[in-house]
C-alpha cells in the first residue's frame, strides 16, 4: 500500500474515532452532568448559509432554516473531525501513527479550540470566544473541555489503529 493511501485511511480512522469519543464525552456531560452540547442543527445552518455568502449571523436560531442542516452539521462535525486527524498525522508523520504517544495528539487537540473561537462561534453570533454568550467563561471551557477530550480520543484512536496492520 501506497504511503498516500495509509496517511487516508489513517486519517479517516483516526478522525471518526476521535469525533466518536467527543460524542460520547458530550453524551455523558448531558446526561450525567447536565452541561448541554452543541446543537449540530445549528452549525448545519450556518454552513448552508455559507454558499448564499451569509458568513456572519446575529443568531443562528433567528436565521432561516437550511433543508437538511441536522444532516449537514452531523457531517460537517465529523469531516471537522476528519480533517485535524488530517492535521496530526501531516505534522507528525506515519511513523508518530505507528506507534503513538500522548502528547502530539493532545496538542493538536488544545490547538483545534481556535476554531470554534474564532470563526465558529463569532459566525454563529456567539462573538470571539463566545464572548457575547450569557456565560462566556463557561462556554471557554465547555470547548476547552471538549477539544482536550478530543486530543484524547485522537490518541485512543491512534492507538487502535495503530494495531491494524496496513
């Protein structure tokens, strides 16, 4: 197999793996914890908007329903989640996805937090860093949280990957 064809699948194993255990983590914070999660609906109708050239929302619930947004922030959620594996590996290599460690995967994870503060929530009319929520400090952390959470899931991921022989 071809090093482009491993670095793809890789990077689609490792990037669904990853999302799943955010999913879960979001499940278990919702149901246990009573921290609500993102509402995938919502992030599908900002993108919808984005080919009518709509970037920036006041709210995303006051703009106008998108035909499939759930569908289309699901998607969008994973192939999100798809692309920083895609960010990992290009910066640590096949080797680091061999046999991996903590570190790099956590890293990326922390590093990941930037979009949604700085182009996610500001889109959505949350402002930079959810600074125009009720409770920007709390908002910070749930994604802080989220992506670390994240960062971990890219490395379990990783690892049972890494014992797939390619």
């Amino acid at each position: 197999m071809s090093e482009e064809m491993e670095f793809f699948l890789r990077m689609v194993s490792i990037g669904v793996g990853a999302t799943v255990v955010l999913d879960l983590w979001v499940l278990f914070a919702t149901r246990v914890l009573g921290i609500s999660g993102p509402d995938w609906a919502m992030v599908g109708r900002w993108i919808g908007h984005l080919p009518r050239g709509r970037f920036r929302h006041v709210s995303m619930a006051a703009a106008l329903p998108v035909r499939g947004e759930r569908l289309l922030g699901w998607s969008t959620h994973y192939a999100i989640g798809i692309a920083f594996a895609g960010f990992l590996l290009a910066i640590w290599g096949l080797d680091w996805a061999r046999q991996p460690t903590l570190l790099p995967a956590l890293i990326v994870g922390v590093l990941t937090v930037a979009a949604p503060f700085f182009i996610l929530q500001p889109g959505m009319g949350a402002g930079i860093a959810a600074s125009k929520t009720p409770k920007p400090n709390a908002a910070r952390l749930r994604s802080l949280v989220s992506h670390t959470v994240f960062g971990i899931g890219l490395y379990v991921s990783t690892l049972l990957v890494a014992m797939v022989p390619f």
